[in-house]
C-alpha cells in the first residue's frame, strides 16, 4: 500500500478515526506515519483498511454513520454555551424532540423551520437538522430524547463548568506534602503504609504545619493474591482501591471481635512485618507480598464475623451504589485468584464479563466475590475517615489522589470493560530526549468512539468514586486526556502514532466531577506538550505542574525562570516522584545510580558537569534573591530551594515527604523495571536508616523545612 501522502483514502479514513497521519518529532522534523501503523490502528477500532477497496467501504459507512441514526450518542458543551444537535430524519415525518433533567424535570423543544442539509443514504432522502438546545442548561447529565412514530433515541448531554473554580476553602497560596503512602510505615502498620497512617500524617502536616493537603500515589487496586506488582502507576482498576492499605485495626468488627479472633489477628500482624535486617545493613525493601498475604488472612477472620444490622444496611448500601462495576471487579478478583492472574489462560467461557457462564461462577461463588466487596466498602469508609480527620485538622483540601495514566493489560478494567479498550495495542510514548528508543507502557488504551457511545460511563464512574472521599485529583500524564500514542502488536514504539480523545467531554466530565466534589484538578503537563493544551488546561480551571528543576528561561538567557515568572495555575515543586529527593539530587547521586544501572545517554563526566551547572545556577539565583549565603549546606539550600517556592505566584506548593526528612533514596528510577527496586524503597533519613511514621512527626528537621511554608509571604 502506497503511503498516506499518495493513498488519500486511507488518509482520510485515519483521519475520520482521529489518527494522526503524521507528527512533529522532539527534533522539529515532521515525520509521516507508515501505512502499517494505520492499517493495525484502524483495525483495533473494528475498521478493515486492509485494502483499497476495504478502506474505500470503510470511509463511505463512516461518513454515513451520523446519517444513519436519530441522534448522536453524546454530547458535552460548556455552561451557558449556544450550541446545537444533529437530528437526522427521513424526509417528511415529524419529531417529537424533549430533554430530561438530572434532576428529573423536562422540557420540550422544537427544530427550526428548515432543515441545514439533506442527503441520500441507502438510497432514501434524510434531512439533517440543527436543533438548537437552550443555553440555561444546569451543570449535569441529561438526557435528549426523540420519537418518531413509534422510533425511539435519546443521547446524553454533558453540561461541564464553563471553568472550574479553585475550592472556596482555598483562600490564598495552599502547601502541602507528597507522599508515597507505601513507604509511610508507622509502628502500627503491617510492613506497609496504610490509610490509618495517611490520617496520622495529614493531622500532623495540618495541625502542626498548617498544610492544606496530602498529596499520595495512586491507590488503585492491584492483584487480589500476591505476587503484587510494585507499580502503582500499572494497577488492575482505576477505579476501586487496593486492600492491602487497610488498617485491620480499625474494622469495627475486630474492636468486638472474640479474643481467640483477635489473637489470630494479631499473630498475622507480626507475621506480615519485615525481618530484621542483621548488622544494621539499613532498610529492606517493602515487601507488599508478604504483607498482603497475612494482611488478607487476618481480613478473611474478621469477614466471618457478625455485623450489627446497622452495618450491614449500609454495606449493602454501598453495593447498590456502586452497582455493576464493583460487581465485576469482585468477580474477576476471585476468577483471577482460581483460575490464573491472565484472563489469556482462563477457560473460554470466563473470558468476557456479561457470558452466563461468568454470572453462575459469581453466583457459585457468592461468599468470595461478598468478600471482595467488602474489602472496598471498609476502603471507602477508611478513605472517607483520612479525608475527614485531614480536613478537621484545618486542610483546605485533604488528601489529593493520583490518577494513573493506564491499566494493566491482564487487570480487573482489560477484563470487566474489555469492549471499551482496543485490542492489539498498547500505550506508550514517541523518542525523546531521554528516551531515544520511545517507550512501550504496556497499557491497552481506551477506544474513543467507545467512549462516545457509552457518554464517557466508564470515565465518569471512576473519576467520581475517586473524587467521593478527596479535595483534589492529580492526572498523570494529563495529555493522554487528549491523544495517545498507540503502539500495535508487534511494532516498536517508533513505529506508533497519535490517537486523539475528546478532550472537550473528558477535561469537561474532570471538571463537572470535581466541582460537585469541591475539589480541584491538577494535570501533570510535563513534557512534551503542545503549547495550546496547556492554555486550554488553564481556561478550564486546571491547575498544572511546575518542577523547580525544569524551570529555566529556555527562550531567554537560559537562567532559571525568575519566581514572578512561574505560573500562577499550577502545583509547584522542587522534585517528584520520577526523580532523586533532593538531597540526592544536589550531590549528583542520581547521575551516579544512572550510571550504575547503564541508562545515561552521555558519557559520565559530561551528565555530572551538566548536572554541576545545574545546580550552580540555581544556587546563583538562591544568593541573588537573598535566600542563602554561597556558604550554604545542603540542608541550608534545600531550605532555600523551598523558600524559591514560596516567592512564586503558583496557587499549590508541594514538598516531598522525602525531602521533609533527608531522604536521599529514589523511589523510582524510569528506564528500569528489576535493576532497581522502584516503588519497593521504604522511607529513610539522610544516612541510610528506616524512618517510620513516628519519627516523621518527631522529626526537627521535617518541621523546620515545613516552616517555610508556614513562613511564606
């Protein structure tokens, strides 16, 4: 097949599709996608452009598709927006067109006196008309419907904020800590940090230090049976919420449960918790498997124990709400425990979500998949318990959730919403810089006209449930809210190309959500990323995210960017996740790890001098601006880099629960899967030595740090 420039119907068809034909690479050069990647594209959205002919049939069905059906399957607009609908209607019947409310009331409307354009479809005339919806529309999903003669169609509308508000707690500049809750082990917990501990930290970040919010990792739920994976950033679901961050202590069932109970309990708890490391050789790696093998245990004891008639009204309150979703997440929980963690393997008959064979397993299995229903209902009440004590404590927030870019490819979501994910693909990303090879995530991405037609459910279930127990929502990789680089089977990431999304219905569904949550949204916009997103991302009302170390005047003098300069929109930090705390980073250690682990793309002596500039030219900036000497320490910069923070007009500040407490170990090292241990590395001081929660909040040094914060002008 000839290429895209020279096939202008395949082109075409692509582009019907939302798939980009080509692209401006991070060298400036425009690059043209093969005619292969296209063909595996369109294929995974059930588009046969295998040949001419199959691509010319395919182009003719999309452009008629509209044509064929009363009324679209959504649509989402802006509040106060003058916007219309197609109505397609073979010429000369009438219509009867109305629209019902969210909130349950209704309202006729009328076409206008001409139609806007006509065609033939299967040889019959149809008039398309331009139904003008009223501009008052309040904020939520509604419903148009239309009849005619006994047909009948409705489409959702999705009313979005026209920009959405910061939270009207949030009255001036807001601070807060991140944390890997993982990591946050206190003297209570089972090896791991639990959501018992994220409320410890949240009243001591706000009681003590006046934050507004803790910011963690995603919580998204991982395999039901160990081995886990490390990455929170590859769940099963994003939607439920991993167990393994259960206090057990804190079920109401364990404070009346009989004492041989209890002491089955307790004897799994200190089970669960890491061996000694002999000779002081530092902190061990978190061990999530050993943890949630007993952690499980000890929940399946206190499951079999009876409930008041309170409590279980409202956990079967809790299932009514959360309806079909957490029914099938809770069966492919067992069914993954029984028959295989990869539905590739599990018997045909289990292998899609709605097959009978599916509903009598569940049935079958009642008590199994009950029980993991009730491990998220005791979830959302101990997440509800965090955000509350946080916010009491005086947050202007509370917690602030993490939402990953994508699902794991053999997880809860490829399975229970596997119609709504194209197959044969994964998510990645194009070279870079820093990755000169691209990157395959591994992730399957969700089909767009899916979306559409499903009026984004899918999306909207999970950024809700997140949001019900928060005061904020961060969106990894924010971009993909707008297109995706899709991979096929087979290729390589060089060989990908861009979907894109709805990002209209997608950020405006974000904003409705968190509005109706008062809560805010952070995008990480890191990256590459086209100019007019992130204004986009600002006219909505969405925050972004500025990192202290890429902050620099790129198209001036190359110096770092002056503190009135940044922008006021966004969550500032000095380092995240994907990079060393600072500690490390102002020693070059990270440059060294690299180096150990063979990913520098330089040779050594260049990445440390370029690493050394780096850090001379922001401690110039720091003396500059009168927020250290020359003869600064390191802990005396670190103090300063914070203070930088504070002279910006950037509504959100963070600081790393690392950086708190002199942390130096990264929790993460990108372009490494098992030569580091990423997401496993527990919390340390500056010489090497476990910190638990306790010391945290007893630290001198976290809270002389936290006072520039609470310093700030």
């Amino acid at each position: 097949m000839a290429d895209p420039e020279s096939d202008p119907t395949l082109h075409a068809l692509a582009e019907a599709f939302s798939i980009a034909t080509e692209y401006w690479d991070w060298q400036g050069q425009l690059v043209t996608v093969a005619p292969t990647t296209l063909v595996a594209v369109l294929a995974a959205l059930g588009v046969d452009a295998s040949t001419p002919a199959s691509a010319t049939a395919a182009l003719a069905e999309q452009e008629e598709r509209p044509w064929r059906r009363l009324l679209p399957a959504c649509r989402a607009l802006r509040e106060g927006e003058a916007a219309s609908v197609p109505v397609h209607l073979a010429a000369g019947p009438t219509v009867e067109l109305w629209l019902e409310l969210e909130d349950g009331g209704r309202r006729d409307l009328r076409l206008p006196r001409r139609p806007a354009s006509s065609r033939r479809v299967d040889g019959q005339p149809v008039e398309e008309w331009a139904l003008m919806l009223p501009e008052d529309l309040p904020l939520g999903y509604h419903r148009l419907c239309a009849r005619v003669g006994p047909e009948e169609a409705a489409m959702v509308l999705i009313v979005t904020p026209r920009r959405l508000a910061l939270p009207p707690r949030l009255t001036g500049q807001g601070w807060g800590v991140a944390a890997q809750l993982y990591s946050v082990r206190s003297e209570q917990s089972w090896g791991v940090g639990d959501l018992a501990d994220l409320e410890d930290l949240a009243v001591w970040a706000a009681a003590e230090h006046g934050a507004d919010y803790v910011l963690v990792n995603p919580l998204h739920a991982a395999e039901p049976v160990p081995p886990l994976e490390p990455s929170p950033y590859l769940p099963t679901t994003r939607r439920f919420t991993n167990p393994l961050y259960l206090r057990v202590e804190r079920i109401p069932e364990y404070a009346t449960a009989p004492e041989e109970q209890r002491r089955r309990v307790d004897a799994l708890h200190a089970a669960a918790l890491p061996e000694p490391q002999p000779g002081g050789a530092g902190a061990a790696p978190i061990d999530r498997n050993r943890s949630w093998s007993a952690k499980r245990e000890a929940l399946r004891v206190v499951f079999d124990l009876p409930r008041t008639a309170g409590r279980e009204l409202a956990f079967a309150a809790y299932r009514r709400r959360e309806g079909r979703g957490l029914q099938d997440f809770a069966t492919w929980a067992v069914l993954s425990e029984q028959q295989g963690a990869a539905a590739e393997g599990w018997a045909e008959e289990y292998r899609h979500p709605s097959s009978p064979a599916v509903q009598e397993f569940a049935a079958e299995h009642a008590r199994e998949v009950e029980f993991e229903c009730w491990l998220q209902w005791l979830l959302d009440e101990q997440l509800a318990a965090a955000q509350q004590a946080g916010l009491r404590a005086g947050m202007a927030l509370g917690v602030m959730h993490d939402l990953a870019v994508g699902v794991h490819p053999a997880g809860a979501d490829a399975w229970s919403l596997q119609d709504d994910y194209a197959r044969g693909i994964t998510v990645g990303a194009p070279p870079d810089p820093y990755n000169q090879n691209g990157q395959d995530w591994s992730q399957p991405p969700w089909r767009p006209d899916r979306l559409a037609e499903t009026a984004y459910a899918p999306f909207r279930a999970m950024v809700s449930t997140i949001l019900r127990h928060a005061g904020g929502i961060r969106v990894d990789h924010v971009i993909g809210l707008f297109r995706l680089w899709w991979i096929p089977a087979g290729l390589g990431p060089t060989e990908g190309t861009y979907v894109r999304y709805d990002h209209e219905a997608m950020i405006g569904i974000l904003a409705l959500e968190a509005h109706r949550a008062e809560a805010l949204v952070v995008g990480e916009d890191l990256g590459t990323v086209e100019p007019w997103v992130r204004d986009y991302l600002s006219d909505r009302g969405i925050l972004g995210t500025s990192i202290l170390w890429f902050e620099f005047d790129w198209e001036g003098n190359g110096k770092p960017l002056p503190p009135q300069r940044w922008r006021e929109l966004c969550l500032a930090s000095v380092t995240t996740h994907d990079l060393p705390p600072t500690a490390a980073y102002l020693a070059g250690d990270h440059v060294r790890l690299r180096d150990r682990l063979g990913v520098l793309t330089r040779p050594l002596n260049e990445e440390l001098a370029a690493a050394a500039e780096e850090r001379q030219a922001w401690s110039d900036e720091l003396v500059r601006a009168g927020l250290m000497t020359a003869a600064a320490d390191e802990e005396e910069m670190i103090e300063a880099l914070h203070r930088f923070l504070t002279l910006t007009p950037s509504r959100l500040l963070c600081v790393a629960l690392t950086d708190l407490v002199g942390d130096r170990q990264a929790q993460n090292q990108p372009g490494t899967t098992d030569e580091y241990p990423n997401w496993r590395v527990p919390l340390t001081g500056p010489t090497g030595e476990p910190l638990s929660l306790e010391d945290v909040l007893a630290s001198p040094r976290a809270a002389g740090l936290a006072e520039v914060f609470e310093d700030r002008p």
